[in-house]
C-alpha cells in the first residue's frame, strides 16, 4: 500500500514475456543505431575536418540539422517522408535504426573533431616529416591520441542512445517502453508497469554512467 | 505524390501556436529545473547522510532513464497517488523540468567545488554568515562558470519538450502530428516543423555564443 493504493506486481509478472522481448528490440535497436553512429560519426568528423568544401559542408549541414532537431521529430519525418521521396519501404525498426543512427553520428561526428583537433599539429608535422604520408599519419598518430579523449564522451553519448531508443515507440516499434504503454492500456496497473520498466532501464544505464564517471575522474576531464 | 508548401502558410496560426507553446514549455520548466538544481547541487554537497543520498537518487534517476519514461511515469502515476488532476501541459513542465534539474544540479555541483575556498574563509573571515557566504559569495561566481553548461542544457530541454506531444501537451511537435493526419502533406509538414525547431535552436545557440564573448572579454 502506497496512500491509497495497493501495487499489484503480479500483472507485471503475467507479461513478463511482453516486457523481455520489448528489451531484446530496445537492445537491437540501441546497438545497430550506436554501430551506425560510430561508423558514421568517424566519416562525418573527418568531413567537417576536410579542406575540400564538397565534403565539409555537407558533413557541418548533417551535424547542424541532426543536432538542431529534437530526435523525435527526426523519427517522424523518416517514418512519414522517407516512403513518399524514395519510394521505399522499411520497417519502423529499420527506420528507427537509421533515424537514431544519423542522430547519433552528429553528436560522434563533433567528439571525432574534438578529439582530433586537441592533438597538437606538431605531432602531424613530425609524422609527415619522418615519411608517413597524410593518412598514415592520420591513422598511426593521431587518431590512436585522439581516441583516448574520446573515450568519455563516447560512453556518454552510448547511454544517450540507449535512452533515444525509447522514442522509437513513438513510430510503433516493438521495443520496451511501446510494450510498457501496450500492457498499461491492458491492464490500466500503470505505477507498477512504468516503474518497473524505469528499474530495467535503469540497470542498464547506471552501470554505464558510473563508468563513465570513473573514466573522467581518471582522465581528469 | 504533390507537395503543397502552401499548407504551413495555411495553418501558421496553428504553427505558431505549437512553437508559441513549445517556448513556453521549455522556459517554465527551465524555472522549475533552476529551483530544483541548486538545492540538489548544495544537498549533494553539504547535505547529512540522508539528504544526500535523496538527492544523488534523483539524480542517478534522471540520469539512468529515458526522458521519455519519465514523462509518462509523471504524468500518469502522480495523480493515482494524490488524486491530483492536472493537464498534460502541467504533467509535462514538471517532468521535464525535473529532468533538466537534474542535469543542472550536476553542472551547479561542478561549478560550486570550482569556487576555491579560500574564498569562504575569506567570507567567514568578515563575518558573513554561511548562509551570506553562499549566497554572495559562493553562488554568485558558480553561476558564472556554468552558465554555458545551463544555456546547452536549455537548448536540449527546447529540443525535448517535443516528447510532450506524445501525453497531447498542444506544441509544435503535436500540431505538426495532427496536420499531418489533417492534409497528408507529410514532407512539406514534417520538414516545416523540422525548420522550426532548427530556427529556434539555432536562436539559442546564437545566445549562448554571444553570451560566452561577453563572458570572456569581461574577464
């Protein structure tokens, strides 16, 4: 008993099964959109970086929009118009995998920058003046330094993700919070479903912010 | 398939409303955000035991979960507890505004520990009290160090107040949903709000840059 009301966990046990693969989808769906992101992320940082305006520009036009545009609106416009332009038909997962996955290249595409941009121009210098050529110097120099400040961002920007992924219900898939509202408008137990979804989230998330939190006070950030 | 851009120049009241909506939605839950983030921040810091572990809870609380949850955690389940009934609009000022407390109560914290200390005994020194010391002494200059971190945190929160729609808080995001069930002119619609959203951010970000010069020519 809570005040007036008596919690009734046992409807949540009777959809226990809902609420796990509504997880499994949450998990695909966060994994595709952050490997996207990072593949993505590294292409776009590099563009911004580029002397050649055909790359840059483009790249500085996909990070403005992506992170200029709330993540849910970015989804509806991909369920909605992508079929009407292209002439394609994804499914909402695959949508909302490509959708989270450009979002997310955005923010990985300005933590590349960053990073590259705090490695000191000396170092490239030194690299091409041994004989490396630009993308030697590049791969072998500066993106190993790089990485390392990238570090703590990047798990930052992984549990941002993972938290997106829930507006992905938004265009009807499949994953833990459209399964969560799927069983309350069964059930009407509210308080017992969004809280235990909350906790699940919750598990996964905090393990990795307190990582994180290691990671800063370590790299001293 | 015809695009007719002219339907957002049809329904710019309806538009503009959401947006009028959507800025009224962020800033007062960015007052609420603000009251909520300094005691936290001094909580977390100061606190005894027990405060200190109810503010960390809630800030690893909003930290660890999807905004979106939150959202619909306030909105539905307060009101089975107190029997309070509120509209969505309040539902969602709320939750975002704790959810972006949160955040600022981490950037206060941060930027309380960068006040150095002998600046509080210099304060204890000329007798101010500790409640003085805090309040003129120790906040005053934490303010200023994390007020770039506030003004991204607000560009964030004018970002999310479009999870809002989906509880039917009447803003952008919402009204470009039911023009888009209205006219089926999905790309125009779609693109349109996008825009805004873009012009309003942009505005902000603008903001914070300027602000940051001021800052640092001041300095």
């Amino acid at each position: 008993m809570i005040g007036h009301y008596s919690l009734d966990l046992s409807s949540v046990w009777r959809y226990r099964e809902l609420l796990v693969s509504g997880l499994l989808v949450s998990g695909w769906v966060g994994a595709l959109a952050l490997g996207l992101g990072l593949l993505g992320g590294l292409v776009v940082g590099l563009g911004r970086l580029s002397r050649r305006r055909a790359l840059a520009w483009p790249a500085g036009f996909l990070i403005e929009v992506f992170r200029g545009t709330p993540p849910l609106v970015q989804l509806f416009w991909f369920y909605y118009c992508l079929p009407l332009l292209f002439d394609v038909r994804l499914s909402a997962l695959t949508t909302a995998v490509l959708s989270l996955g450009l979002f997310s290249s955005a923010y990985v595409g300005e933590i590349v920058r960053g990073g590259i941009q705090s490695v000191h121009k000396g170092q490239v210098q030194a690299a091409r003046a041994l004989g490396l050529s630009q993308l030697q110097a590049l791969r072998e120099i500066v993106l190993p330094q790089a990485v390392r400040r990238m570090w703590p961002p990047l798990m930052s920007q992984a549990v941002d993700v993972l938290k997106a992924t829930a507006l992905a219900s938004s265009i009807t898939v499949p994953e833990l919070m459209y399964q969560t509202y799927n069983a309350t408008s069964q059930t009407f137990r509210f308080v017992e479903f969004y809280t235990v979804s909350a906790l699940i989230y919750l598990a996964i998330c905090l393990p990795l912010v307190w990582r994180l939190r290691r990671l800063e006070w370590r790299s001293g950030v | 398939m015809e695009f007719r851009p002219s339907v957002l120049w049809e329904y710019r009241v309806f538009l503009l409303q959401g947006m009028a909506n959507t800025a009224l939605l962020a800033l007062t839950a960015q007052a609420l955000a603000l009251t909520l983030a300094v005691p936290t921040a001094v909580a977390r810091l100061r606190g005894g035991a027990v405060t200190r572990r109810v503010a960390g809870a809630y800030v690893e609380f909003v930290r660890g979960t999807p905004a979106l949850i939150q959202l619909f955690w306030i909105f539905y389940c307060i009101p089975i507890f107190t029997g309070l009934d509120w509209s969505p609009l309040w539902g969602a000022i709320v939750a975002l505004g704790m959810n972006v407390g949160a955040y600022d109560a981490e950037a206060f914290r941060a930027g309380i520990q960068s006040v150095h200390f002998g600046q509080v005994q210099a304060a204890r020194a000329l007798g101010l009290s500790a409640w003085s010391t805090f309040w003129a002494i120790i906040l005053p200059q934490a303010t200023r160090s994390v007020l770039p971190a506030l003004l991204n945190n607000f560009i964030g929160l004018l970002l999310y107040t479009s999870i809002a729609s989906t509880i039917g808080v009447h803003e952008l995001t919402y009204a470009g949903g039911k023009l888009n069930t209205a006219t089926f002119q999905s790309v125009v619609i779609f693109t349109g709000v996008a825009a805004l959203y873009l012009v309003l951010s942009v505005a902000a970000s603008a903001g914070v840059r300027r602000l940051e010069r001021v800052q640092a020519r001041r300095d």
